[in-house]
C-alpha cells in the first residue's frame, strides 16, 4: 500500500524589504570672497633740510715785501753763509811742497801746549813731520811757534816752492798782509818773515781745521811721544789721516749763519 505523503507547502514569507539609505548630501560649501585688500599708505619722506655751511671768510694773501736792491746794501753788510760745508785737503801743484801747521794749547790749568805739521809733496807723501811740546802760552803764540818750526824743517831739506797753511786766520791774513792784527810778538813776525824769504816762492793759505787733520793728530800725538819722522814713519793715527787726504776725503764742517 502506498503511501502519499502530502507535503503542505509552507506559505512563503516576503523578503524583508532592504532599504538602502541615501548618503547625506555633502555639505554646501560656501565660499566666502576674500577680504578686500589693505590699503597701504606710504608716508612721504620729510623733506631734509641740510643747513648751508656759513661762507668762507675771504683771505687776503699779502705779498711778502720785496727784498732791498743790491745797491743799497751797506759795504759792511754780510751775505749769507751756508750751515755747512765740505772741506778737503789738497795737494801742492807740481814742483811744489805744502806744509801744514797747527798748535794745541789747554785751558783747563793742566798747562799743556804742543806743536805739530808736516812736509808733503805733490802726490801727498809725508816727507818730513814733526809733534813737539811747547811753554804753555796763547793760542796765538803756539800757533807761531809751530810756523816757525814747520819753515826751518822746510829749509832743511832744501825745499825751493812752499806753499804754507794752517788754520789761524789771524796769523795768515798778517803774514798775506791782509790785515794787520797781530797776535804775536814783533820779534816772532820778523822770524817767520825771514824764514819765509828764504824760498824762492812761497804761498801763505788759510785751511779750515777740518781740512788740517794731519797737523792737528801731530799736535795731539806730542804729549805721549813727541819727536820728527822722516819718511813713512808715522803712527797709524797719522798715517790714517794721510791716506784719507790722499784719496781726497771731505770733511763736514758746521757754519752759523752771518747776520
């Protein structure tokens, strides 16, 4: 037998109705204008008021006053002398023998004096000298003495042309009859008169003492020892002095300005 099993179909439910939510609408965006422009106000620059500077005082340039005319300067007036100058020792021209003179007197009491010079010839080789010590007495005096030593020594060696220098003015303006001041005893001229008449021509010159440096380093050598060289015997502080006379040293000589 047979059986049917009926099956009651189940009434079937709907399906649940799905609902599907709409997204938001997205929010509205105002945009706002932007905010007009700041208006800029330039301040103008103050006017700078630069002060003028006070005017310059005028200047009146005075000329200096025109130097008097030659003409009415005085015989008695004095050029002007320059501060310094050179000076040099020179040689006797040829066939011609020189002598140089100087004498040293102390004025500190001690009573020292001394004489001194020598011979040279035309190339300026020594060839007599002499240092002495002498009485102590004025400058004027010793200088005399040391002429009048210098002379007969120049006798001596039998020397014809002489020219004679040192660095007394006084004495060598007297003897060059150019002044007659004196300085010396009467019968000390007449010496040196004589002496001098015994060359057959003589030259009287006047040297400042810086170009008279033999003769002085003579005189000063006399007090440690004094004697007559012939020759080349000299002392290294002579013979110094000789070389540089002979290579034509100059010396600087420091003048005062005359008025």
């Amino acid at each position: 037998m047979a059986y049917v099993l009926l099956h009651r179909p189940v009434p079937l439910h709907p399906p649940p109705l799905c609902i599907i939510a709409q997204p938001p609408p997205p929010p509205r965006c105002i945009i706002a204008p932007p905010p007009p422009p700041h208006r800029y106000i330039i301040a103008q620059p103050e006017r700078c008021i630069i002060p003028q500077p006070p005017p310059l005082p005028r200047c009146f340039i005075t000329q200096p006053p025109a130097p008097p005319p030659r003409s009415s300067l005085s015989p008695s007036s004095r050029s002007f002398q320059p501060s310094c100058t050179m000076v040099r020792w020179n040689p006797p021209p040829l066939g011609w023998f020189k002598l140089n003179f100087d004498g040293s007197v102390y004025q500190d009491g001690s009573g020292k004096a001394s004489i001194g010079g020598a011979i040279r010839d035309p190339d300026g080789r020594v060839v007599m000298s002499f240092g002495e010590t002498t009485d102590h007495s004025t400058v004027g005096v010793v200088e005399a003495r040391a002429l009048i030593r210098g002379l007969r020594l120049a006798v001596s060696c039998c020397i014809k042309r002489l020219v004679v220098e040192g660095d007394d003015l006084v004495l060598v303006k007297l003897l060059r009859g150019e002044d007659t001041q004196t300085r010396i005893p009467g019968a000390m001229h007449e010496e040196i008169i004589g002496l001098l008449g015994c060359f057959a021509e003589v030259d009287v010159r006047h040297i400042y003492r810086e170009g008279n440096q033999v003769a002085h380093v003579l005189c000063r050598q006399a007090y440690q020892c004094p004697g007559v060289w012939t020759g080349a015997f000299l002392s290294p502080a002579v013979a110094e002095k000789v070389d540089e006379d002979r290579r034509g040293v100059a010396h600087e000589r420091l003048c005062k300005p005359r008025a």
